[in-house]
C-alpha cells in the first residue's frame, strides 16, 4: 500500500472514519458518535460486520480508509483482541505516514491511554496470546505494536466517569471545526434524527432533473425543523449554494425584506444585495435562481403568501435544486406544489425513554428508583420531543416527592411552554374551525367522523375537519377522529381559560368532578353549550329539575355509563335484558333544549321527554336502557332528527309517528322487548338507511311497504317473533345491502322477491327453524358477499352460481346437490359444522379453488378425499371435534393453521402437525 499515491481533496469520499471494536461500543458509545456526527451533515463511514471476513483488510474497505480525510479510533478495553482492529489501524497510520495532512483522533474509551500506548493491562494480555500463536508473524505483532504506540501519543479525548453525550458533542465541534465548516446548530439530546433522516432521503429522488419541493409537517413540537436541519447539514455541501430561512413564520410579520436579502446571501454564496422593497428582492431572487442548482429550506410556513413573497412558485429554481418546507399546515404544501410529503412520527417509547433521560438524568435511561414516574412521564408526552425536552428539564435533579407532585398537576393543567407551541396551530384557524376543534377534544375525540359531521352539520365539519387535519390537529384513521393527548389537554386547558375559577361559565364541561359540581349546585350559566358526564355505580349525583335551567345555549348534552360513550360496555345482564344504572329524575325535570342538536341520556329515568322539550334543531336522540314508554306525549315535531337510538328500553311501547320524523335516517330498538309494532306507515321515511329491531321479542309482524324505500340498506329482524315477509314489500326494498333474519324462530315463509335485491351483500336466515322452504334463485343475487343458513331443517337449494365469498351451513341438511363441483367459484369461506352431509361432498369441497377457510368442526366422516391437496389457497382447516376421523392425506402446502383437537387423527404423508404449527408461525 505503501507505494499508492496519495488521493486529492476532491477524490475524498468521507470526512470521518470510524474505527472500533464492534461488540465493545457499537451499540452505545460508537453509535451516539455516528448519530451526532451524520446529523450535523459531516459525511462518516462506519463498516459492517458484514465486511469482516477473515483477519485481512477487504480491498473495499482499503480503498475506503485512502478516501477519508480523518480517522477517530475507538481504543475500547478489547480492541486489541481484535487482528481485523489492528490491521486496520495499521493501515491508518500507514496513510498518516505517507500523507501529512491525514488527521487521526484517538478516543480512549474507558481505557488508559498508557495501557494502549506500552500494550498493558487488557493490551499486555491480547499482545501475550499473540506472541504464543506459532502461526503469527512477529513482523506483523511488531507493526501493531508500533501502530498502537503511534496512535496513543497523538492528542485525542479520554471517556471514563464523564457523560458521554459531552465527549461526542465535544468530538462533533471539533470535527466541524477542523472541516472549517458552519453547521446549523443541532442542539443537544438528539435521539431519533438519523433514522428518520434516511427515511425522508429514501423519499427523495435526488437523481431527478426536475426541482423537488420536499414537505415537512406535523404538530408543534414534533422536530420538523430538527429534521430538516439535519438534511440540510447532511446535503447542504452538494450544491452551488444554500440557504436555511428560519421561523418564517414569525418574521415574514414585519420582516420580509430581511428575509429575503437572507435568500440572496445564500445564494450567492455569502456575496450580498441590497434590496429596497418586496417587488425588487422578488424580481432579484427570481433572475438569481435560474441557473444554479440550490438547497433552499423554509422553517415554519404557516400562510402560502409568506412563500409568495420569497420564492413565487417552484419552477423558478433550476433543476436538480431541493425546495423543504416545514409547516404544521399539510394544506399548504399542496398549494404550493408538493412533490413528497413526510409527516414527522412521533419517537417510540424506546426513543422517547432515552431523550427523556439525558435530559432529566444526563443518561440514556432512567435512574432505578425513578422508573416508574418516567414511565408516567413517557406516557403523558406520548412521543412528543418538546415534551420530553421541557419535562426532562423540569425533573432534572428533582426528588421523588415533587416528581409526583409535579405529575399530578400536569394532569390538569398543562406546561405552559408546551402549550404554548402547540397552540400556535389553534390560533391560526377561524372561529368555526376553533368550535369544532373544542368540541373534538372536549366531546369527541376517537369517534366517527361521519358521526361527528352529522351531530355539527349546522357547521361546515367537512370542510373544518380537513383543516383540523392538515394542520396536525387531530389524525383521521379508519375514519376515526383522534388527537394527541396534550393537544387535546390544550383544547381543556383553552376553555379552562374563559373562566379559571367558575367552571359554571365555561363553554364546555368534560371533567366528572366539575360537572356534578355546577350540576349539583346549580351553577350553571347559559354560556354552557355541551356537557358530558360519566355516570357509574359509586356516583351519587342528583338532578334538581332546575339543573339545566340557566343552560339556555346547551347543544351537547352526553349522560353516559362508559369511558366510551357510543357503546354499551358497562351493563348488567338480567336474564335477556341489558340495564345500565339509573339516575332518579324528579318529574317536572326540565332541559333546555332549544339549541340541543345532541342528547345522549343512558338509563334516561323519566318515560317520555320532559313536556317542554324543544325539538326544533335536535339531530341526534340516544336513550338507552331508559325508561321511555313512549317518545313525548302530544304533538311534537324533530324536523332535523336523524338519528333515534332507545336501544333495551324494556318498557318502550310505542314509537313516534313518522310524520314527526320526516328526515330520520337511522333508527335503533333493538333489545325493545315489549315493542308490538312499527309504524305503518314506516315506508314514508324516504331517507331512512338503517333499521334495527334485534331482539324485538314481541314484534309479530314488519309492516306492509307499499312505496319504494331507495335509501334503506340495513334491515335487522333477527330474533323477533315476525312469522312472514310478504312479496309487496320485499319488491320495495331494492337498495337493501344487509337483510338479518336470524333466529326468527316463527318465519315460515321467505317470498321469491327476495331474490331481486340486487344489492344485497349479506344475508342471514340462520335458526329460522320453521322455514317451510326457501327461494331457489338465492345463488342469483350479484352483489351477495356473505350467505347465513346455518340450523336449518327446510331443504336448502342449490348454490352452484354463488357469488359470495362466505357461506355458513353450521348443523344444516345439505346434499351434493348443494354444493356442485363446478360452482361457488368465488367462495373464501366455508363453514359445514356439525352438518349432516350427505356422501360426495366432500369430493365437490375440494373443488373450490377460491378457498382460504374451511370449518368441518364436528362432523361425522372417517376420512378426507386426497383432492384436498387441490385447494391452493387454503390457510385455514378446522377439523376439530370429528370423532371417527382417523388420518388425513397430504395438506396443500398454503395451510396455516390446522387444528384438530379431540379427533383422534393422524397425518400422512411429509406433513406432521409440527411443519403445521410452524406454518402458522411464519404468517
């Protein structure tokens, strides 16, 4: 190597070269160096041990060291056991030798330096072994003793009891320093940047021609800037010049034109302009953008005129520059002309766990005996590094007793130098979009969005929910609404705000103890507009019939027995019936009830709404469990109502008439057990969509429909007493998606018009035992998904021309003529427990080659047609319970889960249930 010729500047490759022994400081002290060093944009190289093969430098990796301009060697207490180490190190100085200008920093990590530099101690020890070895050379043990000796003498930083994190800052500047560089400020503590640096670069096609604009948002306090600092020090060296505009946000106020002229020193490459107004500095930024390829970030965009200002539209840069914007507004990114878009993740809890530590410990974990309050702590900030950042400070050096002092009230009040900065992104909304964010973080945080767009339609939610979410506010996922936990403490703590002291005059009461108190006293004002309160067994709150009576702008009123206040959770079961706790109602109560769009009342007391309800702008009416005999007494009319939900009122015996209802849409009675009867006239519900009566034990008969119902698509019958659906009204339903009849143990008769729902998709006649017959063109129904026949005693009809992926004939008659060979060709799920099926069966099963899932649980066959192995896509067998089934041929290689318990059955073939279970495990 001696006789290479040293490599010019401009064929370096890497600023550093890490050396070290892997298994002594890969995971700790080497990795935090490597981190802070990519993160400030200083080009490193750390090998693999993929590269260790056998004791010789690889000649990728020599000609990696001839790149390098400088070396940091990690002398750890086992270095020397390494000969790959040495070689290495040897190489190292042998480049020193060869090139002055090769700079090597030694790190004598909880080492002497004395002992590397006169191999003792953990040195002398390795260096013994070596000279005991008869296959070693003693030229090669003597070069790296020399090299050992060379690097100890050299200056270089000494970890033993100090923190780690201030060596490898230390390290870091010095670096900089020596590369004569000017990197943005990191700050320190960084955890979580790198990996999220090469996924953001991942994102971005830096070989393109075109200009790449590169958005960067997310909440408040969740490192957006950290990031694209660290992008910029990482690619800011590549281009013809760079600019980092801070805080753009702020300074565009009353600063554009310093903006601006910032720009132009950028891009001029320190060289700068004058400019006397915005329209001259936009024309010179213009004419100076167009033929050089630049690196320009702007940190904390929130309004698209702030870009207007400074660079008017992407294509005035020259190809191949890089445009990153950081905003808590996704919205704006797609004005402006986004081509990626990275939405910053909140840190892990492992992540989360070190930066908390380093701040409130100076480590990269949790003193021992502060464990679990960290882990409070962690789970309070839910992944957010400001958070973690400004709590790690506020603990640091703090005993046990305050810690826990401190947490308690963070409970209810947040850090105001959190808030504050989350809060930005609130003040920049409308007062609409600011109504519906408190109500979210107030009402309705993890519900429906559909749900939540109904209940405020009166406001533009379509159009405030997207704005909430384009500016990090909540997150949409599987449609529903979420937030993280401090923002939503933010949206309490704002309403807190409109009146510290007097929770009474707050717009909104979410908290138990502060809603019994202003309901108990009476302390209500009509500055009120929603309330939700929490009822369980150990409350013991009264209503007063004056309890609302001041409440005259009361919208949101939720009384519920759950945490989760749209599902029963928190019941009794009383033989068939559910009950939830009930709350004693004095009978004159009174809700002011004007402007209530929302009443969600579980184990409402009173039988019929109070008297004088008003429900002129009522959307959505939920009284479960209630007491309700009859909806009102009189006349009233609900003329927005969409919703009525009286789900298990046992003694509700009576329904509204539909003419008070015109624009219902989705009506719930199941588990009304003392229902008799629907309205007649229920078809003149044009907008009607959903309709349950499950478990309407008494209701003997549905209603004759005798216009079409377009807009109705789920009817549930399932376990009432109704002995027919007639021909009339079936011919009526024709946008029918979901038909349940399950457990109607009186249906005798299904008419054929049934099978002209061209839109159904799900269809149950299970445990209909005293059907007579059913319709013989089922298998023509398009659009069927999932098909229900399960404990039938009728004769079922053929199923050759399915199309539904699910079929279920648990305990069923079925013959060959049920299932053919050459149908069901779409069918993924099949059950045919406990059936009693007839011989040949099975052979026509194992025809289906669209299966995934077959259920032959309980059933009476001795063997298994080796055409099983034909079901390519078979993941799942249950052949279970099946007492007479001795052994089962080869499986389709597809199967993931087999189980057979209680069927004293053995496999043949090379399958056995290990290769089964391992299957399974592989998913």
């Amino acid at each position: 190597m001696a006789s290479n010729i040293p490599c010019s500047t401009a064929d370096l490759s890497y600023d550093v070269f890490l050396s070290f022994r892997g298994e002594d400081t890969r995971r700790n002290f080497t990795d935090h160096l490597y981190t802070s060093l990519t993160a400030y944009g200083i080009h490193t190289f750390r090998d693999s041990e993929e590269l260790h093969k056998g004791e010789d430098i690889a000649s990728e990796l020599s000609s990696v060291i001839q790149k390098s301009r400088m070396f940091i060697i990690v002398f750890s207490r086992n270095y020397a056991d390494s000969k790959w180490c040495l070689n290495e190190l040897v190489k190292i100085i042998e480049l020193m030798r060869q090139k002055r200008s090769t700079t090597i920093l030694p790190v004598f990590y909880h080492v002497d330096p004395s002992e590397v530099r006169y191999q003792s101690g953990s040195y002398g020890e390795a260096f013994s072994n070596y000279e005991k070895d008869a296959g070693l050379k003693k030229e090669n043990i003597e070069k790296w003793r020399a090299a050992l000796t060379e690097a100890a003498n050299l200056a270089g930083w000494h970890v033993d009891d100090q923190y780690e994190t201030e060596v490898v800052h230390e390290i870091t500047n010095d670096i900089n320093r020596r590369l004569n560089r000017e990197p943005l400020n990191m700050g320190k503590n960084i955890v979580g940047v790198s990996l999220r640096l090469e996924k953001l670069k991942s994102l971005m096609n830096t070989e393109s021609n075109e200009v790449c604009v590169v958005g960067i948002y997310g909440i408040g306090g969740i490192g957006k800037t950290t990031i694209a600092k660290a992008i910029y020090n990482d690619m800011s060296y590549k281009f013809h010049g760079s600019c980092f505009l801070r805080n753009v946000r702020e300074r565009s106020k009353d600063d554009t034109l310093q903006l601006q002229q910032e720009l132009l020193h950028g891009i001029l490459r320190g060289k700068s302009l004058k400019v006397s107004n915005i329209d001259e500095g936009l024309n010179m930024i213009k004419n100076c953008l167009k033929s050089k390829k630049l690196l320009v970030v702007f940190d904390d965009v929130d309004n698209l005129k702030q870009l207007k200002y400074l660079v008017e539209e992407p294509e005035w840069f020259s190809t191949k520059s890089i445009v990153i914007i950081t905003t808590r507004d996704k919205h704006i990114l797609t004005q402006y002309g986004k081509h990626v878009l990275y939405d910053v993740e909140k840190l892990n809890d492992d992540e989360s766990i070190e930066l908390f530590s380093r701040w409130a410990f100076k480590q990269n974990m949790p003193q021992e005996t502060y464990g679990n309050l960290s882990h409070q702590v962690i789970e309070y900030a839910k992944g957010l590094p400001l958070a973690l950042e400004v709590l790690g400070s506020l603990f640091l050096g703090k005993k046990r007793s305050e810690w826990k002092s401190a947490l308690h009230k963070l409970e209810k009040i947040p850090h105001m130098e959190i808030q504050n900065v989350l809060k930005i992104s609130y003040d920049g909304l409308d007062d609409k979009e600011k109504e519906i964010f408190l109500d979210i973080a107030c009402f309705f945080k993890g519900e429906d969005k559909d749900f939540v767009s109904r209940i405020l339609h009166k406001v533009p939610t379509e159009c405030g929910i997207r704005v909430l979410h384009d500016k990090g506010l909540i997150t949409i996922s599987e449609n529903k609404l979420d937030m993280h936990n401090l923002i939503q403490q933010m949206g309490h703590e704002i309403v807190r705000q409109e009146c510290p002291k007097e929770p009474g005059k707050w717009s909104r009461l979410w908290d138990t103890e502060d809603v019994y108190r202003v309901i108990t006293k009476n302390m209500g004002t009509e500055t009120v507009e929603g309330i939700i309160l929490g009822i369980y067994a150990s409350n013991q709150i009264k209503f007063s019939a004056e309890a609302f009576k001041m409440m005259n702008r009361l919208r949101l009123l939720i009384v519920h027995q759950h945490a989760k206040y749209n599902s029963i959770v928190e019941h009794r079961f009383v033989g068939d019936q559910v009950q939830l706790y009930k709350i004693h109602l004095p009978a004159d109560f009174q809700i002011p009830s004007y402007e209530l769009i929302f009443l969600h009342w579980d184990g409402y007391f009173l039988e019929s709404l109070p008297s004088n309800f008003q429900a002129d702008n009522l959307v959505e009416l939920r009284l479960r469990c209630s007491n309700i005999k009859q909806l009102c007494k009189g006349d009233m009319i609900f003329n927005e109502l969409k919703v009525i939900d009286l789900s298990f009122s046992e003694h509700l015996i009576i329904i509204p008439d539909i003419t008070s209802v015109p624009n219902l849409e989705i009506l719930i009675l199941e588990g009304c057990t003392n229902l008799k009867s629907l309205p007649s006239k229920i078809y003149k519900l044009k907008g009607l969509r959903t309709l349950c009566c499950h478990e309407c034990l008494k209701l003997m008969s549905f209603p004759e429909i005798k216009e079409r119902m377009k807009n109705l698509r789920e009817l549930y019958l399932s376990d009432t007493a109704i002995k027919e659906l007639s021909s009339s009204s079936t011919k009526h339903l024709k946008g029918l998606t979901d038909l349940d009849l399950t457990g109607c143990r009186k249906l005798v008769h299904v008419p054929k018009s049934i099978c002209s729902l061209r839109s159904l998709k799900v269809l149950s006649f299970s445990y209909c035992r005293k059907l007579d017959k059913l319709p013989e063109d089922l298998d023509c129904l398009p659009c069927l998904e999932s098909l229900s026949m399960d404990c039938l005693r009728c004769e079922l009809p053929c199923l050759s021309s399915l199309s539904s992926k699910e079929l279920s004939l648990y305990q069923s008659n079925i013959t060959p003529e049920v299932i053919l060979s050459d149908g069901l060709s779409l069918l993924k799920s099949l059950s045919l427990n406990y059936s009693r099926m007839k011989r040949g069966i099975l052979d026509n099963i194992f025809c289906l080659s669209s299966l995934e899932k077959l259920e032959l649980r309980g059933n009476n066959f001795s063997s298994i047609p080796a055409s099983i192995s034909k079901l390519p896509r078979l993941r799942s067998l249950n052949l279970s319970h099946c007492k007479r089934l001795l052994q089962i041929p080869e499986l389709p290689s597809s199967l993931r889960v087999l189980d057979t318990h209680s069927s004293p059955v053995t496999l043949s073939g090379p399958w056995s249930l290990l290769k089964c279970f391992k299957s399974a495990i592989q998913v």
